[in-house]
C-alpha cells in the first residue's frame, strides 16, 4: 500500500468503525439494508470452521473478533492494532503484504480491494496453496467496479483512495475457484481451500 493510503488509514483508525456501524459522516448515507448485510455477513463468518487464522489488514478488529478458532490481527497501523486489541483481539503490527507464516487460514477484509495490479499479483503468488477467506464491498448496480476516491476524515482532512468492488463472480475469476461464503448487497465473501 503506498505510504499516503497507510497515513490515511492511520489517521482514520478512530473513526473506522463509523462505516461498519452507520454512524458519524456515515449516519446520513443511504445504503438501504446496510445493518442487515453486515449482520448476515458476521453470521457467515461465525458459520466458518475454528482454525488458526491470520486476519490481514485487521484494522480495529471488528470483525477479526467473530472469527471462530484462534485468531491474530495484523495491521500496519498502530492506532488500529491499539482498537483491535482493547476489544480483546490478539493483534500485531506488521505488513499484510509480508506477513509471518504458519496459519491454517489467511482471512482479509476490506484490503483485497485496495491493491493495485502488482500488489494483487503479489497477494495472489502470497496466498496460493493457503486457505484463503476474502471479504470485500460489492459491486453496486451501475457503479464502477474501481476508483480513486477522496474521502474526508472527521478533522477535514482529504486523502486520494484506491477502491475496487466485486461480484462473487469477479472475486472468483481473481482469486481461483473457491466457495462463496457471502453474496449480499453490500458485501461478498469467499472461501478458497488449501490447496490438495
């Protein structure tokens, strides 16, 4: 992730979970169904099988904290590890890109779709063979399926942010053959198996 989407992502850790929860700059958003997505979406992840997993990019721990099995965060934003880790979440800091080994299943959510072309080459030959569990926005109906946007921080700062938004389809063709886990109107989630 370039050093810019790492700074922002450091300086919206307190606000994060504002987009989860509908709440600050996000109180006044229309996203009909949005609260009900993410609650099937959390029930999904509960549906997983207990295994040793690595969540990638944790950010506060919101959801790295429904996954079942034992589980560490890794971020490379202090402020966030510092969140996931008063919510009870074992969580580092280190970089998604170049994590430690020896996890039954790497997970990530919300950080697929922030990789550029070499990054995801990178992700895709770093992941391969593993147990792999990816969540990311769904594409909305005519909505393009990636974007730089400026998003505004609750101090008025602006920041430029790489975004790409799936299908499960999409998600499938990218990441190999795998289980849709989630298919909703906001979210969409895989599950692709380690490798026989």
């Amino acid at each position: 992730m370039n050093p810019a989407m790492r700074a922002y992502y450091e300086r919206r850790a307190a606000e994060y979970d504002d987009w989860w929860l509908g709440t600050g700059r996000f109180a006044q958003r229309d996203r009909p169904g949005w609260h009900e997505d993410r609650e099937a979406l959390i029930a999904a992840l509960h549906r997983l099988p207990p295994k040793r997993t690595l969540d990638l990019a944790c950010g506060t721990g919101f959801l790295t904290r429904e996954l079942p099995g034992e589980v560490t965060g890794l971020d490379q934003s202090a402020s966030m590890v510092e969140i996931a880790r008063s919510r009870g979440v074992d969580a580092v800091v280190g970089d998604a890109l170049d994590p430690p080994e020896g996890y039954e299943r790497l997970f990530t959510s919300h950080f697929y779709g922030h990789l550029d072309e070499p990054q995801r080459a990178h992700f895709q030959r770093l992941t391969a063979g593993t147990e792999l569990v990816v969540v990311d926005s769904r594409l909305r109906p005519g909505e393009p399926a990636e974007a730089w946007q400026e998003r505004t921080l609750n101090d008025g700062s602006t920041h430029s942010v790489y975004k790409r938004w799936f299908t499960a389809e999409s998600l499938q063709a990218e990441l190999g053959e795998g289980e849709v886990c989630f298919d909703g109107a906001w979210f969409v989630g895989l599950v692709r198996p380690r490798a026989a």
